[in-house]
C-alpha cells in the first residue's frame, strides 16, 4: 500500500496538470501559515506565506526555527534578514521575532562543532544589515538574545559579533524595547 503525505499529494497534483505550480505553491504557503511543520524552505514558499501574514512573525517564523528549515543555511539567513527589514520599520517587535527564530533554528540545524562560527558569522551579518539603526537596533539586539535564550545557548557567538561589528557599545547598553500589546 502507497503512502504519500500532503505536499507529495500536491506535487503530483501538478506533475498530472489538475494544478498550476502557482496554485501548489499558494496552497503550501497556507500549510505552512497554518504551522504544518517541515515544509522544506524554499524563498518563493516562505515568502508567499509570510506576505499572507504581513510579514508578522508567527508560523513562518516558527518554522524558521525548526532545522530543517536550514538544509540550505545562506538562502534561509537572506529570507530571515529580508523579513526581518520588512518588518522592522512599521512592527519592530514582530523583527524581533524573525531575527530569534532565525538564530535558533541555525542553533539547532547546526553540528556542535561548527555552531559558534556559524552563529557569530549569522550575529555579525544581523548586525551589519544596512537597514540597522540606532532606533531599530533595540529590536534587532533583543532577537538575538531571545535567539539564544531558546536554545540556552551561552551567547559568547553574540558577543563576538557585537564586538567585531563596530558598532559603539553603548547602543548595546540598557535596551528594552516596548513591547505593544496584542490583542
């Protein structure tokens, strides 16, 4: 007896012409908008999904956080950092929420040998992003923490980054950013 799961069902939906790829790939961004977990990434899926959500950090980050999200480590960074500049400048605090899921799930995705160099590598890029700013760093710094905090990670990656990023330390000084209330 043949077993197959949604996404297979979907991909031969179209492999047999009763489905646009178009139609496959609006399906699975809704999958995975609705936390139908370990869809494997891909940059057209995860970003029809997260414009369905404006680009709020919610299942798409959590999937994000997940390894098997970072079978392709750069191409997931790039669609982390793009959500996160979407997010920054009108919902800081949803930035805040792409940039944890992204460092945690590279955490998790990553073998222990080479974790500190990829997580520094990954810290140092964050904070290299042109779109940083004294006013959207707070947020951005707040993510990595958070990142770390998910995975008890030490931070001492973080703080390598922060210290060979130029960036003057007294921005990294006292952040807590305000947190509006959901409803």
């Amino acid at each position: 007896m043949a077993v197959f799961g949604t996404l297979a069902l979907l991909d031969a939906r179209v492999d047999a012409g009763l489905t646009t790829p178009e139609e496959a790939l609006l399906t699975k961004a809704e999958l995975l908008r609705n936390h139908y977990l370990d869809i494997p990434f891909s940059t057209d899926l995860y970003h029809a999904a997260a414009l369905g959500d404006g680009w709020q950090a919610g299942a798409v980050a959590v999937a994000l956080s997940r390894p098997s999200a970072w079978a392709d480590a750069k191409a997931t960074a790039t669609f982390a950092l793009n959500a996160a500049s979407r997010a920054v400048g009108t919902l800081p605090h949803e930035a805040t929420g792409w940039i944890s899921a992204a460092y945690s799930g590279l955490h998790r995705a990553t073998p222990p040998a080479h974790r500190q160099r990829n997580l520094q590598a990954f810290s140092l890029q964050v904070l290299l992003q042109p779109w940083i700013s004294s006013t959207t760093l707070p947020f951005i710094w707040a993510g990595l923490r958070a990142g770390t905090e998910a995975v008890s990670d030490s931070g001492a990656s973080l703080e390598a980054a922060r210290a060979s990023s130029g960036i003057p330390l007294g921005l990294f000084w006292d952040f807590q950013p305000h947190q509006p209330a959901r409803a």
